[in-house]
C-alpha cells in the first residue's frame, strides 16, 4: 500500500460507505473516524483506516451488525493536528456519530475524545497505546492497542531473557508515547535485576544524534541493550548513527517502528527486536486477515496497524450488537463487559480492564530485511508497571 496510491483519490471530508453503497438510515451505525492521514501520523492512521474498511465491508456484506445493522463509515483528516482533531471531532458529532475512532497519538486523541465525551458518544483511540488516555478522557473513552506498561514488560522479560543485565534508555520528554513507555521499561527491567547505565532525551524531528551517540560510546562499558521508543523520522536517524559509529549493541523498539521504513534500512536494521500487536505465522487468523486485506484493497497490508484497524471494528460490533441498540450510553456499557471478541492478532477482552484491552503483545526481529516471529507474550501481571510509575 501507498499513501498516494490507496489514499490519493479518497474524499477525506465525505462519507466513506460500504461497496454496496449502503444508505444511512434509523438502523444504520454511524461510525466516525478521524485520523492523522496526512503529516506525522499517516504511517500509522492510514493503515488502520484501511483496516477498518475491511471490517466494514466485511460485516456490511453479511447484512450489518447482527445481520440487519449496516455501518456507515465517515473520514476526517486532522492533518495529524491536535487542534483539528478536535474541530473534525465536533463536525462528525454535530452529524450523528453514534461510535468514534480517535488517531494513533495521545494527544489529538485526547482532542477528539473529549468532544466525544462531552456528547456521550463511544469513542475509541486507534492505537495510540498510553495506558492513561481512558482515564484521562472518562468513562466514554477506550483504547486499542496493546498498552505501553505492557509492552515495555514484554520487553524488560525478553531482555532479562537474553541475559541482557545492563540497559542505556533514549527517550523524548515530548509525547507520553516516547517518555512513558520507556520509563516503562526502567521500572520493570530493574525489577527483575537489571541496570540502567544511563538516559538521554532527544528532541522528535531531530536529524542529528551525534550528541546522544557520543554519550553511549563515551560509557565505561557499553551497555548490553539500548531501548527507545523512538519512531519515524527519529529512529532511522538514530540507529543509523549509532550503527556508523560503530555501536553495535542490541536495539529494542516498540510498535512505533512497525512500517516499511524499519526494513528499508537494510543491514543497518539487522536484529532490532521490536514489539506490534502480532505476527502472521502460517495459518493464523492474523494471514488470513492479510490474505482478505489484500483481495480488498489490491495490495499487501504494510504493517500490523491494518490489524488492529479490523479489530477496533470487531470490537465495536459486538459492543453494539449487545447493548441492542445505537444508543451511545447502552454501548460504553456493553463495551466495557466484552470478552473474548475474535479478531486479527487474537481475542480481546475489555472486562476488567478500565476500558484500556487485555491482549497478547508480539516481538518480531528484523532478519535478512523480513520479520521474525520471536514470540508471543502475555507477562505475568505483577510484572506490569502501573500506569502511574516510572518518572527518570
């Protein structure tokens, strides 16, 4: 898939349907989603929208939610703006939107969610991960992916495993995403023994990481593994200079650096270890969901991100078709009772989760420019940080 290509003849600003053509009607679900489709969070925003297509043409072409109610699809893109987010936030409820998916970024999720709270419409964050939006935002608000205290634990676990016993943190104090997650992943690598030799903090647009490389070389001994949760422009440029410089220490990422341009980068990305919602093994529901994408859209799903986009869908499905009815309190409450919903990378459950989801966390390994499956993960719950710990 390319931005142009898939998203260059798409009307952002008018209602997306099924290719049936599905009128709106009483018994139509009007789903609202707003992403960043173009700037900073197309990478992420346009494969979950492209996601979310398939789920909706899939249920669409069974008769609707439960068989009889249709999905109505509306697109807004907020330009990856968090001021626009909140205005496109308003336009789509002041049409009706009964359920709202929110970008993949903390901030203009937050933007977004609150207008949707204010109006009592369900609204869930595509994959921005911050195990705190929920509760920032309240009880209408839900989330997606897999959470950043979860992934940092699957991290610290797989380090601790690899006999890593030293770790060196880079983070950006400027989004929760890259400040949290790996704080995170301090909290729970030196509960289980291990050390941090040191945190540097960048700035997110930076080209120039000579400054932070020239801290890890200038150590007294390297350490075993460098985290962050740095993703595009950052972490290419990064990771580039890091490996020029002749640092070849293990690197652990997070999903952020789920997108072609991980693997783009050649022999400079050989054995980054990186966690994403899942991995296609043969046979899995996750290949055939890659198998359906690409029958829909004409091309391979670039990342796990079209994923999790089908599964917001499935989700909100049977939220729906369990509350009986379009009414946005009747739905948060059926949402936040779900089970085991079947989806992409699994099945997701929201009971008892604070409207934040209970699922598996992958880590892949970028081997010979593929993906590897290193394995699936579901950390013992006592080796979660808790959303409020971790603070370098």
């Amino acid at each position: 898939m390319t931005k142009n290509g898939l998203f260059g003849a798409l009307a952002l600003t008018t209602a997306l349907t099924s290719a049936a053509g599905i009128a709106a009607a009483e018994d139509t679900l009007k789903l609202g989603y707003i992403g960043g489709l173009t700037g900073y969070l197309a990478p992420y925003d346009q494969p979950s929208l492209a996601g979310v297509e398939v789920a909706v043409d899939e249920i669409n072409k069974a008769g609707g939610i439960g068989g009889t109610m249709p999905i109505e699809l509306i697109v807004r893109d907020m330009r990856s703006e968090t001021a626009q987010a909140f205005v496109v936030a308003q336009e789509l409820v002041d049409e009706g939107i009964d359920v709202l998916i929110t970008p993949c970024d903390v901030d203009p999720s937050i933007a977004a969610g609150q207008v949707a709270q204010a109006a009592e419409v369900p609204a869930v964050t595509s994959c921005a991960s911050t195990p705190t939006l929920p509760g920032v935002v309240g009880d209408y608000m839900f989330s997606n992916y897999p959470a950043d205290n979860l992934q940092a634990a699957v991290l610290a676990q797989y380090a601790t495993e690899q006999g890593y016993k030293t770790a060196y943190v880079l983070l950006s104090p400027e989004t929760p995403y890259t400040e949290r997650l790996p704080e995170y992943f301090m909290v729970a690598f030196e509960a289980m023994g291990g050390k941090i030799l040191g945190v540097t903090e960048y700035s997110m647009g930076q080209q120039d990481f000579s400054a932070e490389v020239t801290k890890i070389s200038g150590l007294d001994a390297l350490p075993d593994v460098i985290m962050t949760a740095a993703y595009e422009p950052d972490f290419p440029a990064f990771l580039t200079q890091l490996r020029n410089a002749g640092i070849d220490t293990p690197v652990l990422g997070s999903d952020g650096i789920d997108s072609p341009t991980t693997l783009g980068l050649g022999p400079i990305a050989e054995g980054v270890v990186f966690t994403n919602a899942g991995y296609a093994d043969e046979g899995s529901d996750l290949a055939a969901f890659y198998d359906a994408f690409e029958t829909f859209h004409g091309s391979a799903a670039e990342s796990a991100f079209t994923a999790t986009g089908y599964d917001i869908v499935k989700v909100i499905a049977q939220a729906v078709q369990d509350a009986g009815s379009t009414d946005g309190p009747a739905i948060r409450d059926a949402w936040d009772a779900v089970k085991d919903v079947p989806g992409a990378t699994g099945t997701i459950t929201f009971a008892g989760g604070n409207r934040v989801p209970l699922r598996a966390v992958a880590l892949n390994k970028v081997t010979g420019g593929e993906l590897d499956h290193v394995g699936t993960f579901v950390p013992d719950a006592a080796s979660v940080p808790g959303p409020d710990e971790g603070d370098h």
